[in-house]
C-alpha cells in the first residue's frame, strides 16, 4: 500500500464545481447574520443603539452582548493564572461589552432575511466609542509607559517563559554571532473564508455547519453554550476551503450565530467578507528574536542564548506557541547549552493563533539564520557550518537541552541530497564569476535545515466496517482541509483488507456518522488517524480470518487474507470473498473500532536549497529556484505528500518575500485587503524541485510522520538566507522579513557609507552609487 502515487479520490468533485462548502449548504429560509465591527483600536464602548436598525426591511433581529449573555471564550492555557480570576480577565467575549481592543472585534449582529438587508442595516447601528491609547508594536507594549488592554492586571505581558542553564551558555566560544530578528505578521488568507451555519430541528437539537478543523470541539463548545447535551447538536464540516491552523479557534461568531438560531427557532447563517476575514481571522507568526550564537573556531557550536518576544494580538488565545518556538531552537544541531527567555504580550491587534507550523518555523528561522551569521564570521562555507554539528544518526533517539526528544534523523543525507539537485558548487562558481564581473544581479544561495515536532503525541479515532456487498467503510476522527484524506485513508484500508481502493468509503468531519475526533491539526492525521485505521482493518482482517475458517472448514491459522478475500495456505483455490464472510458474520457485518494513542511526538526534518538574483539598483528580488528534500518517515502516496510540499513553499515563500500584515501607528489595519496584502500567484514563483528521504519511525505501525508544515518550515530561511548571501559581499549582514524590493534596497543604501573600502569599491563596480 506504500509509495502508490494514486490519484485523489476527491478531485473530480471540486473539478467538477460540485463540491459542498458552508456557503453552497442549501438552507431554505435561512436568515442571514452579519457582524457590526469596532472602527476603534482600543475604546470604550459607551452604548450601541440598534433601533434604526431594527426599522430596516427584512431585519429579524439586531442583538448585542447584554442581549445573549454568551459565556467568554477562554484564553491559552499557558498564559499567567490561566485559570480563576485571572482567566476571566484574559477571556474574550464574543461581543464586546465594555472595552473593544482591536478593529474588527464584534460589537453586535444584525440578522436578516438575506445577506444585503443585513449589511444595509448594520450601517445603521450606531456605536459610541470612548477612545483609548493603544499598542501596536511588541516591543512597545512592554515599555514602563505603555498603554495597559487590562489595567487590572498592571501588564501587558500575558506569558513569561525560561530556560536558564546553570553556566553562561556562550563560555568557551571563540565567535559568538549576535542579532535581532524580526519574524512577520501574516495572515492564513485561506480560499474560504470562516463561517458556520445552524439550523434548529424544533425539538431542541440543532444541526451545525461548520468550516472547521476541528468539527468535535465546535460541537462541544456549542453545546455548552446553548446548554444542551452533546448528542442534541450535530456538527458537519463539509469540504473546507484551506484552514492553515486558522480554522482550528473556536470563535465567538459561532457562539453568536448559534445563540441567534436557538432564539429566533430558525435557520441562521453567516459567512465572512474577504476584508472580515483580515481582520478577524487570527492572524500568524509575529515574534522578535534576539540571538547569540557562539562557537569555537572550528565552528563547533558552544551554546545559544535566546529572548522571544511574542505578539499574541488582542487576546492571548496563542500563548502556547512561544513555548513549542522555545522547545525547538536547537534545531538539527548538537548544541550543548542554551538559555533563553520570552515573553507574550497582549496588543490592539487581531489575535495571533496557529498559523501552518505554529512556533517551530520561528524557531528554524531564528537558528538558520544564526548559523549562516557564524558561518560568514568563520569564513566556513554555511552547508559545511551545518554538517560539522548535525546530530548523528546513530544518536537517535537525541533529547536536546530543550527538552525534545526526536525519534530519528538523518540530517546530512538530506541536504546532501538538496545540495546535489540544485548543483551547489556549480552555483558557487557562478556566484563567485559574477562577483568577479562586477554584475549588478547579484546571485544568492540560501541553505536551511530544519527539524520540526507534529503530533504532539495524542490519539485519534477510527472504525472500520466490511460489509455483506464486501465494500468498506472507514470512519476517521481527523478533518480535512486540502490534504487528500480521502484518498490516503481509503489506500490504507485497500491495502490492509485487499479490498478494491474504490470500494472503500472514507467518513470523516461528522459527529452523527463517526463516534468522536481531535480534529486535524499539528500534521498529525496520518501519523494518528492513519495508524488507527490500520489498527482496526488489522483486527477485522483477524475477525474475518476466523469466520474464513469456518466456511472453508479449516484452521484459523491455515488462512491467509488474500486480494478480495481469504484463501486456505498452500492451496491457492480454495477462498472466500469478503462478502461471503461479512455475511456470515454476527449482524451481517465485521466492525472494529477505537482510539489508537502514539507514545510521543515524531520529528520530521529537512532541508531547502533557495536560489535568488537581487538587483541591486532596485533591490528586487527574483526567485530562481527551490530546492526542498523533506523527510516524513515512510510515505504513503507521493503525490499527495508532493502537493503538501507545494503548497508548504509556496507560503513559505510567500512569507520570505511578500507577506505582511502592517498596522499604523493608531493600530489601524492597513493591509485588510488582497489589493494591500502581497499575497502571491502562481505567476510570482517558479517551479519547484522537490525530493524525498525515507528515515521512518518507530512510534507508529506506519513508520509516517508528518508533511503538511514541513516545507514552509525550511523555506523561508532559505529563501531570506538566499537574498542576504546575494548581497552580503556588499556589507549587508541581516535583512527582515519580507524581504521586499524596498526592505533589500534600504539595506543596500545602509551599508554603502560603512562597509569599508572593499566594500565601497565593490558598489562602485556594481553600480551602487547610481
């Protein structure tokens, strides 16, 4: 069943445009709900009057928090006191009462009879803000003077987190490399936007649709909130449009929509505007870094010190991201010391939750980038920096200093491997002619290698059913979003039970049709719910084994589990088919079902080779090419673990050289938009190159790990390392990210006065003083 390259099951529906998104759910007579949004920063919020709009045609309700006293929405657990009087105080309501703390928080909802009578008449409920200082900058929120989004609790710092080493991590080095780092806000921009839909049955019970990752926690939150039992409230996700960890909140609009239905006792729907969903969607990553790294001479890594500055947005429902950040900063390195400290701070701004990666591509960016810093001081070429303190293979499993335990490595084959595809020596060469020619396209390789935790442990769900038509039915606790699961899934129960792959149905993203679910997050839903299905095919093949023997009247142990069937060992024409044993079965059917739990997290790694050219009269970057060698344990289906790369790069990439979510210095959104957020097409990136190691592991039956992060974890180091080689015979040291035409021309201009006299005849040659 392994390295089949099978097409996707799913494909022809979406090609098709026959696939069921929220929006295409067909609900007659449903109302239609739409959102009035703060305009303010930070404010008071004296009075909201709805009584125009309440007069507008079509209105069937205008509703604000004192209306439905929803329960708050809690915080991460991670943040300081996260439970008791603390926990109310960091909680986000889903309508604002008394404070808004960023522009698009809701205030209040209008519901009508269709989607244009509720926008006319929420631009008629009048809403009376107090104005407030406000924050917007990390670093700012935590100065003496700062504006305070909780007064009461007397700090902007929701989180502080350590790890001190009894000895200065940096005693014994030779170098010791020291930087600032900044890692953008982004926003998930998925194809769908957020939205749910709930239709009350008029017998208490309600049937909700969802685009989620996480349709079971919606279930149960929901529950609780409209204070019914959980087996009275049916959650479907159906196709999503893309989630990246985005999808994976429970927001306070599902709250509001839910509460509205029960009410009204009628179909309520909402879907967000593309502008809503900028502004409300949690945004990702926003960290700055400060690193040291230091070493001896022979580039041997000594330790590390590390602070991190966290922006959690608004509220601090993602602070646990920091500390997964904190935990893999040691990267693929053997690193005998590291400190560090951070911090998570509240800003008036959207919250920050899981954004594809969620804390370790903070964590690779931030020791890449440090590692080519230490390899430009030692004058040693970074892919050798890296190879002289890789962690062997035969050290495996390694615990690192930061408490993670990687299950298995082999980190130099796979940059051997990307070095080699993309010619690496060749493009030295042609770096060095160019340097030597004075051409102002300035040639630049980026190197990354990077290791990554999914999973998190955990367990997942499944069932498997045969049938008296001899088909299949695998039930899954997992949720798709783009992946491919139904076609991967059904694969592993074709191979397992030798039944045909298009005899197998693949349920999912339903709490009436599969007994429960932890959702789809952390690249865990093969690893998981992959070896849970695989688990249960295994015991109904046993179960059927046995009611094989006694139809062909022979030992259990004289049967083999055959293509289509069982077969009496040694005598190829004696069989049965599966139908005939399902049928023969207590009910007419064999089921097998239960959770299978992984005893810890695997740790898939990697690593990426960028090419750039950067013009330095402009400082435009063009990508050339894209290396990527991602190791996920054994593979199940190339194809799908290839487009899981690309689109890995391609926000990868993204995030290297366009991506950013930029407030002004009111906290006013200015990048709400996709004519003001850089997102790129097709058009802006090349073609990718991608490869595969095969290093499995032993804490599953599958050997998998996860893919679905991988590739954007080891792109935009490289790409960023990429566009700094480019210019750093130049002078230039470190740029930001994104790395755009503007931030790279700066920098350019930075160093022309201070770079010494090489580097000033080098810009002359180039044509940097035009």
């Amino acid at each position: 069943m392994f390295g089949v390259p099978a097409l996707r099951s799913e494909d022809p529906r979406f090609l098709r445009g026959a696939g069921r998104y929220v929006a295409n759910i067909e609900l007659p007579g449903a109302a239609h709900a739409v959102f009035v949004r703060s305009i303010m920063p930070h404010a008071r919020l004296l009075s909201v009057d709805v009584d125009a709009a309440l007069g507008m045609p079509g209105v069937l309700g205008v509703y604000t928090a004192a209306d439905l006293e929803l329960p708050k929405l809690p915080p991460s657990g991670n943040v300081e006191g996260a439970s008791g009087e603390l926990e109310d105080l960091f909680s986000r309501e889903p309508l604002a009462t008394e404070v808004v703390r960023f522009v698009g928080e809701a205030v209040a909802v209008v519901v009508a009879a269709s989607v244009a009578e509720a926008i006319d008449a929420a631009e008629l409920v009048a809403v009376e803000y107090d104005p407030l200082p406000s924050v917007t900058d990390a670093e700012a929120a935590v100065a003496d003077d700062a504006p305070l989004l909780w007064p009461a609790f007397g700090t902007n710092v929701s989180h502080s987190f350590g790890q001190e080493d009894s000895e200065d991590p940096l005693e014994g080095a030779d170098v010791v490399v020291r930087a600032r780092f900044v890692n953008q806000r982004v926003a998930p921009v998925p194809m769908e936007p957020n939205g749910i839909a709930v239709v009350p049955d008029g017998e208490g019970g309600y049937t909700v649709w969802v685009s989620s990752q996480v349709p079971f926690d919606v279930r149960d939150d929901l529950a609780e909130a409209l204070g019914i039992g959980r087996d009275r409230l049916r959650t479907i996700a159906p196709d999503v449009g893309g989630g990246f960890g985005s999808k994976g909140q429970i927001y306070g609009e599902y709250h509001v929509v839910a509460a509205v239905a029960a009410r009204l006792g009628r179909s309520v729907r909402w879907t967000e505007t593309r502008t809503e969903s900028m502004l409300s969607l949690t945004h990702g990553r926003s960290q700055i870094q400060t690193a040291e790294l230091g070493a001896r001479r022979d580039g041997t890594l000594v330790g590390l010190r590390a602070d991190i500055l966290a922006d959690m947005g608004a509220y601090p429902i993602g602070a646990f991201m920091p500390g997964t950040t904190q935990q893999m900063l040691s990267g693929v390195y053997r690193i005998p010391r590291i400190a560090s400290t951070g911090r998570s701070v509240v800003t008036n701004t959207t919250p920050i939750g899981a954004y594809r990666g969620a804390g370790r591509p903070e964590a690779a960016a931030l020791i890449e980038r440090a590692m080519d810093m230490l390899a430009d001081e030692l004058d040693i070429d970074p892919a050798e920096l890296r190879r002289r303190n890789f962690i062997p293979p035969a050290s495996f499993p390694f615990e690192t200093v930061t408490g993670a335990t990687y299950d298995s490595g082999d980190y130099a084959t796979t940059l051997d491997e990307a070095l080699r595809i993309a010619g690496y020596d060749t493009l030295r060469a042609e770096q060095a002619e160019r340097r030597d020619r004075d051409d102002p396209q300035c040639l630049g390789i980026g190197i990354s290698t990077y290791v990554e935790i999914t999973a998190f442990a955990g367990r997942e769900y499944a069932s498997v059913e045969v049938g008296s038509d001899g088909r299949a039915t695998a039930a899954v606790g997992t949720s798709s979003h783009g992946q491919g699961h139904e076609t991967a899934f059904a694969q592993l129960v074709s191979g397992s039970l030798g039944i045909p792959f298009e005899d197998v149905k693949v349920v999912h993203s339903d709490t009436a049709l599969v007994a429960r679910g932890e959702g789809t997050w952390g690249s865990r839903s093969l690893q998981l719910g992959g070896s849970s299905l695989y688990e249960q095919a295994e015991t109904v093949v046993e179960e059927g084994r046995k009611v094989a023997a006694a139809l062909l009247e022979v030992d259990p142990e004289d049967v083999e589990r055959v293509e289509g069937g069982f077969a009496v060992v040694g005598v190829p024409a004696r069989t049965v088919g599966w139908s005939d044993v399902a049928g023969a079965s207590d009910g007419g059917a064999l089921r097998a079902e239960g959770r299978w739990r992984q005893r810890g997290s695997t740790f898939p790694f990697g690593a990426h080779v960028a090419v750039v050219e950067v013009d330095t009269a402009t400082g435009a970057v063009r990508l050339r090419r894209i290396v990527a060698v991602d190791d996920c344990g054994r593979i199940l289906n190339p194809m799908l673990v290839r487009g899981q790369q690309h689109g890995g790069l391609a926000q990868g990439i993204a995030q290297a050289l366009f991506e950013e979510v930029r407030y002004d210095d009111d906290a006013n959104p200015v990048t709400s938009t996709l004519a003001t957020y850089a997102m790129p097409s097709a058009a802006d990136l090349p073609s990718f190159e991608t490869a595969n190691t095969v290093t499995p592991t032993d804490l599953n039956p599958l050997g998998a790990k996860g893919i679905g992060e991988a590739a954007t974890i080891g792109s935009t180091p490289a790409v960023q390392n990429a566009v700094i080689d480019a210019v750093s015979h130049l002078g230039v040291r470190h740029i930001d990210l994104p790395l755009t035409p503007e931030r790279v021309w700066r920098a350019l201009q930075a160093v022309r006065p201070s770079g010494g006299d090489r580097f000033r005849a080098a810009w002359r040659r180039v044509g940097g003083d035009r």
